[in-house]
C-alpha cells in the first residue's frame, strides 16, 4: 500500500513538473535548385533560413512565465553552420518573463521593425531571392551596421526586447533597445577618409540603437508603423497594410524611407515601396509583388538607379508540415545588374 501510494505521488509530482515547464525542439529543412541568368549557374540553395531551435517556457505562479529561445541556422547543402563568421546562435538567443505586463527579454533576436515587417511581405518574410524583405521592405537598410562584415543585416545583438499584451484585442507596441557595445565592425570610411575613418575596425557605437513598431488589427484588416534608429545613426521609417477582402485572398502593401546622412555625404536618402498577395488555391498558395528602390537624386545622378523587381511563386501543401515550390523573379536596376531567377525546391518543418 506505502509503494502504491509513493509512486502515485511520484507520478502527480511528475505531472505537475510537466505542466509547469515545458522545452521545445523545432526546426526547418529547406532546400532547392535554382539558376540566375547573369551568373548562368545553376545552384543547389534555399528559399528560407535552415534553422534548429530550442524554445522553452516555465510557469512561476501568479500569471508569470520564464521563457528562452536558442536558434541555430545552418546551409541545407553542406549541413555547415551558417556564415562562418556568425554566431552559433544566429536565429536568436534570448531568455525573458512573461505576464501581465507583457513579455521582456534580454539577448539576440531580430528587432522589433524586422519582425513586425515580415507579416506584410508576400514572401512572409522570408530571405528568397524571390522576396523583399532583404532589401526593397527595408530601403537597403542594416539594423546591425558595426557587426563583423557577413553578420546578419536584421538583428540587434546586447539587446532589451519588450512586447505590450495586446490592447483589448487590437493594439501592439514592441520595443528593442541595445547597447553601444563594439560587435567587431570592419573599417567604414563615412564621412572620414582612409586615413581617418568616421568608424575604424571594432567601434563603439556613438549611440545607442533602439526600434519601435505598432500595430492594429481588427477583422481583415491590419497596419502597422516602425521607427528604427542603428549604430550608426542611421534613420528608417515604414508603414504597411494588409487587408484580407476574402479569407483566401491577402493584400499587403508597404513603403519605407531611410536617411543616411550621418554618414553618408551624398544621396543619404532611399526610399522603397512594393505591393503584394497571397492566395491559396486549394492545397497551394500563390505568392505575388511588385516594388521599387529610389535613391534620393536618382533622376539627377545617372549612375544611381533605381531597383525594379516583380516575383512571382507558388507553394503546394503536401502536408501541414512540408510543402513544394517554384518561384520566378526580374529585377533590374542598371544594365549589368539586371536578372532573372528561378528555383524549385521543398520546405519541411519539424
């Protein structure tokens, strides 16, 4: 009888362990084939970043949670980590609390303008070369300007991530700020020479960076508007939309503007919009956009152009998990940087 009631206890110990902490392991396999026609190679790349990550959460009573997030990316063709000169914990590495007061933590990860963004790109935010998010959704903007050259262009490293509840069920206000830490920043000329750059190798921030974004949903349609500041002074604003006129049909829109002038002496100024939609098909989605790239001037300075590019892609749903696609893009800015892209490939999440 003692034995019995020992191991039920042991059990109901064990149970309420379990409901109080949980760890969670998740990941993406994506891999393709794909060929641009001013390289005239055909190349075994990816649609989205590879990732294996580790996310986990423990309830503290009283509405309060402990959470982290580890994520590591990694190349489907070599199965090498990502970027030699990159973090191990590239995705993110951020530990925080949860509650009431809404969600704080304290880390890596990507910056609130970054990750608010990606939800009206057509490509979801995702690094293809079909996409926007890597450049015409940002205005050729760094968020991490003073990393070591090849770092990620969307993050904030030394960094404080803050997140409202959403306010009555319709408001959002997400803030990161970070520290003036030296990330190991490569020599960057500016508004100095070669002998005397305005940033030499390894510099200290002259401020501290900080991004702000908000956010409104209610029904079919959402909005929201970003403010970010980098290292170097750098200034990007955007706004966006999307609006959703049927369930299977969503229409997105955005335009943005960085200033550069802190450390650029000449066209400090580019601005960016693109429209897009998705549309699922029964088990496909069809993903579609057009945007453009303006450098402040561009119609006076011949050797600036602007960056025109209209994508085209379509995803089938083998399962709710793994997925099959083609995309097909043209972007041209001047003669010898105009292309076209194409690329097949699978996506798989775990």
């Amino acid at each position: 009888m003692k034995k019995s009631l020992l191991a039920l206890a042991l059990m109901g110990a064990f149970s309420v362990a379990q409901a109080q902490s949980s760890v969670t392991i998740y990941g993406t396999l994506d891999a393709g084939v794909s060929r641009r026609t001013d390289t005239d190679v055909t190349a075994v790349g990816k649609r989205d970043n590879n990732k294996l990550g580790f996310r986990g959460v423990e309830d503290l009573g009283s509405g309060l949670k402990a959470l982290f997030q580890l994520e590591i990316r990694y190349e489907p063709d070599t199965g090498a980590i990502e970027s030699t000169v990159r973090p191990l914990f590239q995705g993110q590495s951020r530990v925080g609390l949860q509650g009431d007061f809404g969600t704080i933590r304290l880390g890596r990860g990507l910056t609130a303008f970054q990750e608010t963004s990606t939800a009206y790109e057509p490509w979801s935010g995702m690094p293809a070369v079909a996409g926007y998010q890597t450049d015409l959704q940002v205005a050729g903007y760094t968020s991490d300007p003073l990393s070591v050259a090849g770092n990620s262009a969307n993050r904030f490293s030394n960094a404080v991530f803050y997140n409202t509840p959403v306010i009555g069920g319709v408001f959002q206000l997400n803030v990161t700020v970070a520290t003036k830490d030296a990330n190991n920043n490569p020599v960057i000329i500016g508004r100095g020479t070669a002998a005397a750059p305005q940033f030499p190798a390894n510099s200290m921030a002259p401020v501290n960076p900080y991004s702000v974004s908000a956010t409104a949903t209610q029904g079919p349609f959402s909005a929201y508007a970003a403010y970010e500041r980098n290292a170097v002074s750098t200034k990007l604003w955007s706004v966006g939309a999307s609006f959703k006129p049927i369930p299977d049909l969503k229409l997105m829109g955005s335009y943005q503007r960085q200033d550069q002038n802190y450390s650029v002496p000449i066209n400090p100024i580019t601005k960016a919009w693109l429209v897009g939609a998705n549309y699922t098909v029964g088990a496909g989605l069809i993903r579609a956009g057009f945007g453009r790239k303006t450098p402040d001037n561009a119609l006076n300075v011949p050797t600036i152009a602007k960056t025109k590019q209209f994508s085209l892609g379509y995803d089938y749903n083998l399962s709710p998990r793994t997925y099959l696609y083609v995309d097909g893009t043209r972007r041209k800015a001047t003669a010898a940087a105009t292309f076209n892209f194409y690329s097949v490939g699978i996506h798989h999440n775990f």
